[in-house]
C-alpha cells in the first residue's frame, strides 16, 4: 500500500477511516466538523495513545481551518484572521502583561519553506517597547526569533530555543513552520492550529528535535500551513529512491506564502493585543 506522507491531522484522520473496517470505529480519536460560511473547521482530538498510532499525531488537540477563497477574498482573509485568534486564546487563555515568544521556522531562501520567517516580518513585537513608550503599558509582551536551519547555522533549533527560554521566560511559545500535504488543494487554503508542539522542518521531510513542553518546559503551540506535496502523492509513476522525498508546490507559492504568512501573523497578533482590531494592527505595522 502506498504510504502517503502527511502532517495535517485532519488528512490523517480521514485515511485512517478510509481504511477501516465497516462500522470500525477509531477509538481514541473525536472529529466535530463546523462551517462558518464558505470557511470548514475540523476539530480532530487524539485522546490516547490508540489514537496516536492510528494518526501517526501526538496526544492533542488539532484544529483544521480550511478557506478555498482566502488567497483572494479580503472578508475571508478577515474572518480567517479572527477564527485564528480565537482558537489560540482557547488553546492557551494568556494572562494580562504575559510574554509569548513567537518561533519563526524554515528556511526564508526556500519559498516553500520561508512560511516562518515570513510570518515573524509581519509580527506585532512589542517586548522592546512595552515600558518605553506612553500607552503601551498595558500590552502584552511578545518577542520573536528566527533560528534558521541547522545547515546554515550549525545550531539545533530547540538549542537555540532553549537558550531563549532560559534568558526571557515565555509564558508561552508559538511555533510557525510549513508543513505537507496529501491534497494538493489544500496547499493555498488551510492552517492548522494544535496545543502538542512542532516538528522543526516537518514541510520539507527534515524533522528535527520536537519543540514541545517535555523540551522546553512552556506550552508551545503549533500553526502549520501546508505548502508542499509528496510528489509520489500525486504521481502515477514511482519515484527513485535517489530522488526521494521529492517535493513539489504549486506555481503561485510566492502569492501562497504573502497571504498565509500575512493571515497567520495578524491571527497571533490579534490574540496576543486583545483590544487592537485587525485595521489597527496593520496600521501599526504600516
């Protein structure tokens, strides 16, 4: 049987009931689907640890939000940005004068892979100014990094992690990295939200150490955009062994990550500055 390479637990968990038997049900593993309005959102809890192997995913909670339309539609790359705030305050309610660190994963000279890096660009960073400029006294504290890719920096990700968390204590992490795919379709629509941490480099099949809270003591929160595909996923014809893992994406990669690195950050900006609209935020990141 094909193995088909995915990290969206939503892909996961309908091939696992592709899979099974009549009436078989998953036990350890609870879906609900909702709609609001042309955006799907599928909340895919993995309860024990049967769940975690049908999945392949960690014990968690895993949120799905899909938006055919977001690359285009401003009211969906709005209501996107809401929907993305308020799954990361259920996730993990912040308390007023918090510090989040925000991680930036990926590589920003690989387009597929610069989800991370761009996300960080387009980030509210207020922990410089937060006790040096009128009116900003009440905001929460949030800092952000990029650490690159052990390639270029010879360096660990959750090395550096670790040494960031020791020197600012977070109250919490948000990890931001790329992510793949088993449906091409979902490459320029979908974000997914889980409380179980991240695979640094999990997009391009290079997993890294996890950035989770059993490494770093912090609760971390992963937000995944899928912007690759397993070629062999989509291809009839069988790849070569010296050739694998073949990764593709689609022509308009660059316009994919402008627009899920612009949604994703103002959700995390929207949740980390409760009180701050959407158009004040982006006023204030010009």
């Amino acid at each position: 049987m094909q193995n088909i390479r995915t990290d969206l637990a939503l892909e996961a968990h309908e091939m696992s009931k592709k899979n099974a038997q009549i009436n078989e049900q998953l036990d350890g593993v609870e879906a609900i689907v909702t709609e609001h309005g042309h955006i799907t959102m599928t909340k895919v809890k993995i309860t024990n640890e049967n769940g975690s192997k049908k999945l392949g995913k960690a014990i968690g909670n895993y949120i799905t939000i899909e938006a055919p339309d977001l690359k285009y539609d401003t009211d969906e790359y709005e209501r996107v940005c809401k929907i993305v705030a308020e799954e990361i305050e259920k996730m993990a309610p912040l308390q007023d004068n918090s510090l989040t660190l925000v991680v930036g994963l990926g590589n920003r000279d690989i387009t597929p892979d610069a989800l991370g890096t761009e996300v960080i660009s387009k980030l509210m960073v207020t922990r410089h100014i937060k006790n040096n400029i009128a009116g900003f006294e009440k905001i929460n504290e949030v800092c952000a990094v990029v650490p690159g890719v052990l390639g270029t920096t010879g360096i660990e990700t959750l090395e550096i992690i670790k040494g960031i968390v020791q020197r600012v204590k977070p109250s919490l992490i948000i990890a931001v990295d790329a992510l793949a795919a088993a449906d091409i379709r979902r490459i320029s629509t979908t974000i997914q939200i889980s409380d179980t941490g991240i695979q640094p480099g999990a997009g391009v099949g290079n997993n890294r150490e996890g950035l989770n809270k059993e490494s770093l003591g912090v609760k971390v929160i992963a937000i995944g955009v899928p912007t690759v595909i397993d070629a062999s996923t989509i291809s009839k014809v069988e790849i070569p062994e010296e050739l694998a893992p073949l990764m593709v994406t689609t022509k308009d990669i660059d316009l994919v990550i402008e627009r899920m690195a612009k949604t994703v950050a103002n959700g995390i900006n929207m949740a980390l500055h409760k009180g701050w609209s959407l158009m004040e935020i982006e006023s204030f990141l010009g």
